[in-house]
C-alpha cells in the first residue's frame, strides 16, 4: 500500500511539473481517468467550486428515477447496516451522476468535504475529477478510488467503491457507491455494494416485465432464489422478451436475446415447461447443449395459464397497502420489494428495532402473496426450548411423555398454503437451526415420531438482534443467514420516519374511528424520542382515546400525558418522555400480569399468547412483588 502511495505522488508531482504521468504509476483505470480530467482542463491545484442543481431540479430527477429510486433506498439502508460504522456513506446517484440520495454518518460528513456531498451535487469527472462515482458513470462497470488517486487533492482522505446499475434494456440507470474515510474501508465492501446494485438491477427486472411470465433458473437448486440466479422473461407464446446479466452469463453462446424463443435455447417445449410449473414448483430443464438446470416459474400467480389448474383462490384483498402505511419513500421502496418476494415465495428476513412493525409488514407480505392458507406467527423465543422442535414440526401419539393423543401437526404444517412467520429468529436455539436448514432445502418436515411430509410455506423471519454478532459468537448459523434473507429488509426506526403524521392517523382511525388528531397534536407526539416505535406511538394514542372519548384531540390533551417537551428541554430538566415511559411500563406490566392470571399462572402458556419472551413475564412478576 504504502508502495502504490509513493507511485500516486509520483505520478502527481509529474503533472505538477506540466507533464503527463507515467502510465507505470498508476492503474490503468485511474491513469485514463486522470487524462479524461486533463482533457476537459481540470488542474489538480485548483479543483472548480462545487456543482449543484437547482432544488427544482432535483426534485424533478427524483420524481424522474422513482422506481429504480426506491429500490436503492431499501438497498442503501441494508448496505448501511452491513458496512456500518464510524466515517460512512451510502450515495445513489441518476446516470448523469446527479446525488440523488445519501445515507451517512454524521462523523463522515464532520470528517470529509461535506458540503460537495449532498442531494444535488453534480459528481461526474468534469466538476470532480477521478471519483468512484463519476469514473463508475463513464467506464459504466464497478471500481473503487481510493486516497490520492482522486484527481483533486481534496478528496485524498476518502475511499469510494461505485457500481453502476443497468435497466433491462442495458441502459445505465443510476450509480450506487459506498464511501468512507481511507482509514475506515473495508475490504468486502466492494462486493457487497456490487452484490446491491444485482439486487436492484434483478428489481428492476422484475417490475419491467411484472405482466410478462418470469423464468428464474439456476445449474444449483439451492441458488434458485439468489441473486446469481438467472432470469428470463417471456410472453405467453414463449417469445423471449429479455434476459438478466446472470441468464446471460449461464446460456453463453445460446441465442437468448429478444425475439428468440425458449425452444431456441431449452430442449424442453414451452408448453410441457408451463404444464410442468402449475403442477409444482420446480422442475428440470436441460438448454440446448447440454447443460441442467432448475428452474422455476416465479409469478404464476398472475397468469391465468399458468393458472388453469391451480386451487381456487379467494379475490385478492383491497387495497392491501393501506395496511401499511408506507408514505415514506424509504419505506414504499421496501413494501415494493417485499410484495414481489412474497409472490415469488422468496424468504424474507425482516430487521429493525423493537416496535418497527415487523410483523405488519410479514401480514402485509402474506396478503401481497395471495395465498390462501393461514398467517402463522411463532415467538422463537417464548417456544420452550426442549419442544420447540415438536411445536414447529409436529409429533405422532406417543413421540414423548406429555404427547397429546392423536400428535399435533405441528405449526409448519398449519401454516402450509399460507404463511409462517418466526419472529425473534436470533434466539432460535442452534440445534434447532440445523433442522430449519435442512427444511429450507426441500420444504419437508419429519414430525418427531411421524414420517416426512412436503409443505408448501411462505417463510418470513425477523429479528431485532445483531445476527452478525451473533454469528461471530457462534450463536447463530451463517449457512442459515444466507437461506433465510434470500430478501432482506430493515425497517428504519419511528424518529427516522418521514410519515409520521401519516402513521399516527392511522393508528387512530383503528383505535378509535369517531376519533381524529390535529394538527398541533401530531406535532406534540412527534417531538418525543419514540424507542418503542410504533407499538409505544399505538399505546399512547390508545390511553388518549381513553381520555377523549372520542372527537378531536388537540395538543394540549397530548401535553397532558407527555407533558411539555419544549419546557423540559429549556429548563435542563430529564426526557420529556421519562413520565410517559414510566406510565407505560405500568400499563404494559399491568397487561402482562393479567394475561399470566387468565392462562392459570402458565408462563409459557402467557409467552405464546402474548408473543413475548418468557424473560418479560419472570420480569413482570419480580417488579410486581418489588
């Protein structure tokens, strides 16, 4: 490192002194970058003040890349956690290399020039020399620029990894780059931005051709819904409309391009390879020299002829998104992706903290998915851990003392047509997590003491834990990680919310229709800090329609409880919040405490109702006798 250093000065003092620099100092990349900048009359001792759009301007290239824009901000949150740290920041940029949105750490925007890097900014080489997104933009493929190999010495204290991201036509559509100060880089985060720009481009794809039938197929069964998985589209007479980068890559040499037809590439007809996908899920396809795949049709759901065959399905429900408020862009970006996932039968992994509504929008995936069977939620926590694997999987009479008579199908199988959900999935025992792996595998169970049985599930976990961490401790299994988040999303927390107000009508209108808040309300509850997120928000407004009976509740009714936050902040005095959280740990014990007596003193009967940890109920009753 310290040798490539020395070249890049080398290289700079050379351009210092009038010339050109020796091509040996520098990547070939960087060195035709450099030139580009010295052909367009940049000087590296006087970078040209920064370049900024009109705000009307940006507005409009917003609105303009709303659809691919969406998809970054659901990828750049996710990024964000993977790379997080100290000294970071997530960009998305149009093709024009125009910011369009930035997730960062305030130490990096304390710590680099700030003020070029915002929503707004022109980034292309031309305004900022040699960079990772504006080079990205120009060489249209991933590359990372790291310390003084920026053309201007302003930017020497960052690293910048970029991937562009192509639309299905392979237009360049928007350039997705990570960046960090030189110190705080990490060696996978060039993978990891590339693995993001796939997800969005596979994203893309898949909204492009939502009318048309969706083939994904794979040489691995097990790679089947990643992101290495190739993807055709084609219309109902097997035309082929478009291919991704990966079918592409795994049909090399065979005429997959637009306008060719699947019997061009398969040696299977169409017609067998759609009569096949409405009996099952997967089947074999073989191309035309050779080579196995498996393959799936992923949204038969939508095709009345992939349709012809398949259980009858109730009338899709109305305006499912209005289940979950997603006024927030970084939010609809999300429900979007998990509303393709979940009629693509995908795994989802749902993060983010305690109250984020993790479990509405598992409810939301179900109902986007269409599937007729039941919603199933299971507390992995709050299961007993040495029968865990009976309630999950089931048991024939007599696999075990205490066995009720006649077994128990277990809660895979009630779920199957439909959708389980295994929230708090972090504190899923390890032994236990081998057996879900090998589920995963061929979607099978073998209830303890019974013979094995094919389900057909919607699998969505969530958890509020560091699975990284936990993976590192050995208390979680990465095998299973990878399975599980074939879609992963982390819901951001309340006070990061842009549709507060949105959400808090919400909530009223189901607590309380004959209720409504004003405006002076809403801006009074959106002070508070919120670390019980939506459920502690549902609480309050629950104790408020209490108070209210009804009509409209104004500010002061809200100061009443929460007091007045500004007051509080002038005076020095604690959390606005600190009484309102008092209050609402009395409320909440007081709720555990009863559902405990309603259930016979049973603790892990109590757990199972409420979806709660065991650990909440011992604490309740400790606190209750203190």
């Amino acid at each position: 490192m310290l040798v490539a250093s020395r070249r890049v000065e080398n290289a700079q003092m050379a351009l210092e002194q009038g010339g050109a620099p020796p091509t040996r100092f520098l990547s070939v990349d960087i060195y035709d970058s450099w030139m580009r900048c010295i052909s367009l009359g940049l000087d590296m001792r006087r970078p040209p003040p920064p370049e900024f759009v009109s705000p009307a301007m940006l507005r409009q290239e917003q609105q303009r890349c709303s659809l691919v824009r969406g998809l970054a901000l659901a990828e750049m949150h996710t990024l964000h956690q993977q790379i997080s740290g100290s000294n970071f920041m997530v960009a998305f940029a149009s093709a024009e290399g125009l910011l369009l949105d930035i997730i960062t750490d305030r130490s990096f925007s304390d710590a680099s020039d700030a003020a070029s890097i915002q929503p707004g900014a022109v980034w292309t080489e031309r305004f900022c020399g040699t960079n990772g997104l504006g080079t990205a933009a120009h060489l249209k493929r991933p590359i990372a620029v790291h310390g003084d190999q920026h053309f201007f010495p302003r930017y020497n204290n960052l690293t910048c990894v970029a991937a562009p991201i192509f639309a299905p036509d392979g237009e360049l559509t928007g350039i997705l780059d990570a960046s960090s100060d030189c110190l705080s880089r990490q060696t996978h985060t060039q993978a990891l931005v590339a693995m993001a720009a796939t997800q969005i481009e596979n994203g893309l794809f898949r909204e492009y051709h939502r009318g048309n039938i969706l083939i994904a197929f794979h040489n691995r069964g097990e790679y089947l819904h990643t992101l290495s998985a190739g993807l055709l589209a084609v219309d109902e007479d097997g035309k082929i409309l478009a291919a991704n980068r990966a079918a592409r890559v795994l049909l090399h040499g065979l005429p997959a391009s637009p306008g060719r037809r699947f019997v061009d590439i398969f040696r299977t007809e169409f017609s067998r390879f759609v009569d096949e996908g409405r009996r099952k899920e997967r089947q074999g396809l073989e191309d035309d020299v050779g080579s196995q795949f498996v393959a799936t049709i992923e949204n038969t759901r939508q095709f009345p002829m992939v349709q012809a065959v398949a259980k009858p399905r109730p009338a899709p429900p109305k305006a499912i998104a209005r289940e979950f408020v997603s006024a927030d862009l970084t939010i609809a970006g999300i429900v979007r992706q998990v509303e393709t996932a979940a009629a693509r039968k995908m795994p989802i992994l749902v993060r983010g903290e305690t109250g984020t509504g993790k479990e509405q929008l598992a409810r939301h995936a179900h109902a986007a998915s269409r599937r007729a069977g039941l919603f199933v939620a299971v507390n992995c926590a709050a299961l007993p851990e040495s029968l865990i694997e009976a309630e999950l999987f089931g048991y024939s009479e007599g696999a075990f003392t205490g066995a009720k008579k006649g077994g128990s199908a277990g809660l895979f199988k009630e779920a199957d047509g439909g959708t389980l959900f295994l929230d708090e999935i972090g504190d899923m025992p390890v032994t236990l997590q081998a057996v879900l792996l090998r589920f995963l595998d061929d979607w099978t169970v073998r209830p303890v003491g019974g013979s094995k049985r094919q389900v057909d599930v919607l699998l969505v976990s969530a958890t509020n834990a560091n699975l990284d961490e936990s993976i590192a401790r050995g208390r979680f299994r990465s095998d299973l990680l990878f399975r599980l988040n074939t879609l992963e999303v982390t819901l951001p927390p309340l006070r990061e919310r842009s549709d507060f107000a949105d959400i808090a009508r919400h909530l009223m209108a189901k607590i309380d229709p004959s209720a409504g808040l004003t405006q002076g309300a809403i801006d009074r509850l959106a002070e508070l800090d919120w670390d019980g997120n939506i459920r502690e928000l549902r609480n309050v407004l629950s104790r408020l329609s209490l108070n209210e009976q009804g009509g409209l509740i104004g500010e002061a009714a809200v100061e009443a409880i929460v007091g007045h936050p500004r007051s509080k902040r002038l005076s020095g005095g604690g959390s606005a919040s600190g009484g309102l959280k008092s209050d609402l740990r009395d409320l909440q014990r007081a709720h555990l405490l009863t559902a405990y007596a309603e259930s016979g003193n049973n603790i892990s009967k109590t757990a199972r109702r409420l979806g709660v940890s065991r650990n909440m109920i011992y604490r309740a009753l400790r606190e209750n006798q203190d």
